[in-house]
C-alpha cells in the first residue's frame, strides 16, 4: 500500500505542477496556478500520514516506511527547488519571460552552486532521519525497527556522497575552456579603457 501511495504522491506531485504552470501561463490564472502549486505539500502530508496510520495498525515497518520518509525527505529538501526551476523555464516558453539562467558552470561560482544543491540534500537525510526516528519510537520495539534503522543510514549515505561530489567542486574548480576564457579576458581589457 505504502509503496503505491508514494507513487501516486510522485504522479501527484507533476500533475499539479503541469496543471499549476499551465493556469499561471497558458491560461493566464495566476492566482488558480499559485493555488495548485501550494497543493503539493499536501501529498507529503497525505503520505506521512497513511505511513503513520499504516504502522499504527500494526504494520511490520519495512523498506516501504523507510523509502516514505526517504521521499518526504527529498520533496522537502529539493521539492521548492526543483519548483523554482521548472516555473522559470514554463515562463520563458509560455509566458515570454526572458531564457533563465543556468548554473554556473565553471569555477567558484559553481562550487558555491553545488554546495547549495547538496544543502538540500543534507535537508533530505535531516527530515527524513527525524521521520524514521519517530517511526521507531512509535513502533517502540527494537526487534521490529532494523529496516527503519538501515534506512537512516540510506540517507546519510546519499548526503555523504553528495557532499563530497560538492567538495570537489572546490578543491578542483571547473575551469573554462580557453575560448571563454580568452573572451572574458578580451572583455575586461575593453571594459578597462
């Protein structure tokens, strides 16, 4: 049951994104595109409390429970960013805003970019630990909480690797090619006289 209900939290989750972005830009409702797009927390809700509900009834936890906390962790960590970013690229091909800007790619400024994307990853395992956390308070037996325990270690994983795919960005910086270096260079000596 858990499982297919985070499928259908997921199938939710892009249906009332293309239905909010589709009302802000196509059908010019801003306010209804708004309206939809603040929905979507809800399904995190719904979900965490089917989890809740399904281990109160006496539900062996499993790896169900723990990819539940795993996926409200990631909505909550990424979700606004992964929103921000497609109601940017929907204005620019349907609402006739300017192109968005991309990540940095090179350099510092991308280091301090990824830093931020692994913030929201480091977000995900925090949420997610506190949700299997009360999961195992709330099952309160420690013969029956092993998978839920694995789980927070899952998260931490994730979040480890991902800081240290960050870290690199700063240790090795990405370096431009010489082409755009050369006109980057070529502009600061005109932007100098």
């Amino acid at each position: 049951m858990i499982v297919a209900l985070i499928a259908a939290c997921e199938i939710g989750f892009w249906v009332l994104l293309a239905a909010g972005l589709a009302c802000r830009y196509l059908l010019r409702m801003p306010r209804t595109g708004l309206a939809l797009l603040l929905c979507e927390p809800l399904l995190e809700v719904v979900l965490l409390v089917a989890t809740a509900l399904d281990l109160k009834n006496g539900a062996e936890p499993n790896w169900t429970h723990g990819l539940a906390a795993l996926y409200i962790g990631y909505t909550v960590g990424h979700g606004h960013r992964t929103v921000k970013w497609l109601d940017g690229h929907a204005a620019h091909r349907l609402g006739g805003a300017p192109r968005p800007l991309g990540p940095p790619r090179h350099g510092m400024p991308r280091a301090r970019h990824e830093t931020k994307v692994w913030l929201g990853t480091l977000t995900a395992a925090v949420v997610a630990t506190a949700l299997l956390q009360l999961a195992i308070w709330y099952v309160d037996d420690p013969s029956r909480v092993t998978s839920l325990e694995a789980w927070r270690f899952t998260a931490w994983r994730a979040a480890g690797i991902h800081g240290l795919v960050a870290l690199a960005y700063w240790i090795w910086p990405k370096k431009a090619p010489a082409d755009e270096r050369d006109l980057t260079g070529a502009g600061k000596e005109r932007a100098g006289r």
